[in-house]
C-alpha cells in the first residue's frame, strides 16, 4: 500500500478516511450514483484532481506560479479533437491527439521555462498571462482548425457512447458511457499515482527545496533553472493528458471549457483550499469544489423550501443566491485553514 | 609545495563607480587555512561572492584544481569543487535537519534527476546524513524543522552541510558570527576537523583574533577591495601598517 503512494502516507486519519471514501465514492460512482448527472459530476472530479494536482506540482511543490495551466489542459484537449477530425473516428486518432497534445505542451513549457525562468519568479507568471490570453484570443480565431468559439465536437469509438450496451450489473446499465467513465477513472488515477511518485523522489526533493530557498538550491550544488524548467514540462504534460481525457469524456472541445480564466481561477482556488504542496488537497479540494460547484444550487432550493414559513431565510436561500454563498464559503475556508485543508488536518493531528 | 588548488588571478568587480574587489591575485593550497580579514567594507564577503558565482567578476579569473570556473553557475562551481558556507545563515527553514544534510549529499552525488524511485528509499544517503549529523551532534534534533532550531544550532547545521558536501575548498564566512561564548568552539573544533585532512583548502572570513591565531596557517589581508598583506599569522599580526592602517587596535588588545 506505501508503495503504490510512494510512502507518502496521509498522516491523519480524517484524511485518510476522507480520502478513501473519496476513492471508493469514484470508483463505483456508476452503481452508487446513476444517473447521467452524478456521473457527469463524478468523472469532472476525476479529470480536475489530476489537472489540479499537475498546477500544485509546479506551484506547490516548485513555488511556481503560471498563469498558463488551462491553455496546456487546451492543448490536450484540442489535440484530441483536431486528430480525429483528420484522421477519422477511432482509437489511433485519440492516442495521437493525445500524444500530439502532451509533447506540444511540453515543448511550449520547456520554451517558456528556459525564455523566463531565468530571471524573476514574477516575469515567468507574468509571460504565462500573456502567452496564454494570445492562445485562448488565436483559438477562437483558427475557426477553420480549432472551430472558433463554437468549439468541436468530438466523434470517439461507438464503444464509449451511451448507444453502446453491454447488460446490466446490479441493477445500473452498463454501456459506453460508463466505459468511459471508466477509461477516465484509471487513467486519472495512474496519472495521480505517478505525480505522486514523482513529489516523494529525489526530483520532488529538489523542487521542495528550490521553493524553500532557490539561493541554497543552486549553491549546494542543484541547477535551478534546469528544475524549475522539468517541473514545468511535466506539469504541462500532465494536464494536457487531463484535457484529452476531458475532450474524450465531454465528446466536445470549446474555449469556454478548456482555456477560460474562469477554469484557471478554480484551479488556484481548489489548490490553496486543499493545501498546496500536498497533493492530495488537490484530491479533497476537487471533490468538494466540484460537488459545491453542482449541488450547492439545488441543495439551497430544498433548504428555501424547507424554510418557506420563515421570514428572510427562504430569501437568503434562494437558489439564485448559490454563488454569493459558495464565494462565503471560500473565505471562510481560506481564513480558517490557511495552509488549507490538509494542511490544517495534518497540523492538528 | 602542493599544487594551489584555487587561484584567483586578478579578481575585479565593479559596481558603478565603485571597485569592491581590486585585482585580487592569490593562491591557495590544500593542507593550508587561510583566514581573510579587514574591516567592514574591504570586500571579504564580495571577493567569497566572486569565488564561489554568486557575483559575476567584472574581470580576472578563478582557477579550481586546474580549471577555469570564472564561467560557471554557483551550481556548476559546487560540482566542481567548491563549498560555501554563508555570512548570514542560508538553510532551508521549514525542511528537518536531516532533509537539509540529505539534500546536500543527494546533491553532490547527483542523484537529484531520479523521478522514479523514492528520496527515502535512497537508504545510503540518509545513513550518511545521519553520520554527518552524529559528527557535529544534531543527531537529537535530526527530525525538527530548521526554523525551530537556534542561531547556534543552525550555524552548526551549516558547517554539517559542508562537511557532507566535501568539496575541496571549504570558505566559511564568520562562521561563529552571532554565536555565544559557550557555542562558538564547537564550530571552530568541527573547521579544525576540516582542516586536518591534508586534502583539504579552507577559506575563512573571520573577525576574532583569537580564532585566526588558532586556526590559521597564513593571513591574507584586504582593504578597500585590494591586497595589501599576505603571510603567516605572526608576520602579519607584527606588521605596524596593518594593525594600524587596516585593523583598527583589535590586534594590539588581544
């Protein structure tokens, strides 16, 4: 069991016990919750762990801050499109598209890496802005490649859609939507596993390292910037294999969906509510900003309803009103855990 | 005579207007301690800068072992070489002390491009940290964070880092500098531990008079970022120009 965390173990047993519901909430989402929007809920959490967890690597871990994290989580994901509308509805063009997708992103990383991360932590997040605000603005664009702001929708094997049917275990139908869901689910998962192997080796020491006093790093003998810029690319190619997993799932690719600055908000914000340079506060983070970002809305209207024969109360309940209190709870959350979630779980143990 | 293991060969840097270090030539030699003194401002700490890449030479050149390294990155001249403990205490604050001492050798075997396998698996690389710690008597404090640790005790750290890196030129700038009377030997029996291996090239920024007559082999002297004085302990201590012009009276007192 160490071994497969890479001897990271939680350290607390409310995380452990959170994340192992977490896993096992994910890994038989299809029997415990059916139903297409439980799912839709469930695979979003799997690919945004993985995508959250590929910026704590580099913000966490390398203390590093860009700006550039979606358009890399874009590039995967219209790797996958744009594969297929070439060659054709299949398994190459995905594996393609993928690939394609995660060594553009890393070439892209490497070279903003070594254009700026020589000089001042705050120019490379500031060239991270502009580079990706000038790709998500060229996106839009290149309708004739990428689809404009439209997007493209994405034609995957029969096997993965909903028409594909298999049977029926215990009580759910089995067809190629929870195929899918499935080919995300493990991959999200080896991908999680390898990054957390690679915080808990000799490399993951030198960032930890490099984040707590860069001057030290290089005069004990590390090579900072060369770090820094691996740290990057892996960071890059990682989430641009969230994002074919994304435009896999989706079946779509758009703007809105990939590249938006709204995703890199949520990004930050899950990394600093779950902890950053823990990883798993990108596993509990997700979990809870995805589920507050679906249910919140409806849990409010029950509660309106519930408290209809109140004065006020139903009106600050309001549906309507679901953003104003999942913003509370964010502030709330960053003032009361400011090294966030498992930060604070592992500090009270 | 051993071959200098560490030359430098008219060492300049300029800031504007201003020449801190002066064509600084000098050669040092495994076996032998030199401290480096003058007052505040000579350009102790800027011609250490120099050496070991924090700051880049304006002109003139610094040889290790042979090589020219007067190119290098402070990364690159660590690999080649050359160990540099700091004036102001430079560890890594919120890692434990192991992982500091870790960190050093997993840096000087150069293992820091493993991704596949765990840090804590590399058992031979914690067993000599932990020997390292045993040396300089961290062992006790191996699991605390170094933030938690006193002046001294992180100025003791500093020096363990340096004996794991085992360069072959040790510069330590005011190693017992902020130290307590009872702490300071301790550091200064560890820089004698050093400077027994015949191997060894140490470099010392030192103030107090009675560690450099302990200590030292051969004085070297700057003022104004220049040379001026280069000797045994003795000759230097007995020169009138130097204690009046360049040390003050601390000389004369001690």
């Amino acid at each position: 069991m160490m071994r497969i965390l890479s001897g990271d173990s939680p350290k607390s047993p409310v995380l452990a016990v959170l994340l192992a519901l977490i896993l096992l909430a994910l890994a038989f989402a299809p029997f415990l919750f059916p139903g297409s929007r439980s799912l839709e809920t469930a695979a979003r959490i799997c690919i945004f762990i993985v995508l959250v967890a590929s910026y704590d690597l580099l913000l966490g871990y390398g203390g590093i801050v860009s700006f550039a994290h979606t358009m890399f989580f874009g590039m995967g994901a219209y790797g996958v499109a744009i594969a297929t509308a070439r060659m054709g509805t299949g398994y190459p063009a995905l594996a393609v598209g993928a690939l394609a997708g995660m060594v553009a992103a890393g070439l892209v990383a490497l070279l903003i890496a070594l254009l700026s991360l020589r000089v001042r932590a705050i120019f490379f997040a500031m060239i991270t802005l502009a580079i990706a605000s000038a790709v998500a603005v060229l996106v839009s664009q290149l309708s004739a490649i990428t689809g404009g702001e439209d997007g493209m929708n994405i034609r995957i094997p029969r096997e993965l859609t909903p028409a594909f049917r298999l049977g029926e275990v215990m009580g759910t139908g089995i067809n190629g939507k929870i195929l899918n869901y499935y080919l995300v689910f493990f991959c999200c998962l080896a991908l999680f596993l390898l990054m957390l192997r690679i915080v808990n080796s000799p490399f993951g020491r030198v960032l930890q390292a490099i984040r707590e006093n860069a001057f030290r790093a290089e005069a004990i003998g590390y090579r900072v910037v060369l770090y820094r810029a691996l740290a990057t690319c892996l960071s890059a190619m990682i989430a641009a294999l969230a994002g074919s997993l994304f435009a896999i799932w989706l079946r779509y690719v758009g703007p809105a969906t990939t590249l938006g600055m709204e995703i890199m908000m949520d990004i930050l914000l899950i990394v600093v509510i779950g902890g950053m340079g823990t990883m798993y506060g990108a596993v509990v983070g997700t979990a809870i900003f995805v589920l507050a970002q679906n249910y919140l809305k409806t849990l409010m209207g029950g509660m309106s309803e519930a408290t209809s024969a109140l004065p006020l109360i139903p009106d600050l309940l309001s549906p309507d009103r679901w953003l104003l209190w999942l913003g509370i709870l964010f502030i709330l959350s960053v003032y009361f855990f400011p090294t966030g979630i498992v930060g604070r779980l592992r500090g009270t143990r | 005579m051993p071959q200098p293991s560490l030359v430098t060969q008219d060492l300049t840097v300029r800031f504007g207007g201003h020449v801190a270090v002066d064509r600084v030539s000098c050669a040092f030699t495994p076996g032998e301690l030199t401290a480096i003194v003058g007052p505040n401002g000579a350009g102790k700490t800027t011609y250490f800068n120099l050496i070991s890449g924090q700051i880049r030479a304006t002109s003139g050149r610094v040889t290790l072992m042979g090589r020219d390294i007067s190119g290098l990155s402070p990364s690159a001249r660590t690999e080649a070489g050359l160990g540099r403990a700091f004036q102001l205490t430079n560890l890594f604050p919120r890692l434990t002390v192991l992982e500091n001492v870790r960190l050093v050798i997993q840096a000087r075997e150069r293992r820091g491009f493993n991704l596949w396998t765990m840090a804590m698996g590399h058992r031979d690389l914690i067993e000599e940290a932990e020997a390292v710690l045993d040396r300089v008597r961290l062992t006790a404090l191996r699991d605390q964070n170094v933030s938690a640790l006193s002046h001294g005790d992180q100025r003791k750290l500093e020096v363990a880092a340096m004996i794991a890196l085992k360069p072959r030129v040790f510069m330590f700038d005011e190693p017992t500098a902020g130290m307590s009377v009872e702490e300071a030997p301790v550091i200064l029996d560890l820089i004698a531990g050093i400077k027994a291996d015949p191997a060894a090239t140490v470099l010392l920024v030192e103030h107090k008079m009675d560690v450099i007559r302990s200590l030292a082999d051969r004085i070297i002297v700057l003022h104004n970022g220049a040379l001026v004085a280069d000797g045994k302990p003795a000759e230097v201590m007995a020169s009138a120009v130097v204690q009046e012009a360049y040390l003050g009276k601390e000389l004369t007192d001690v």
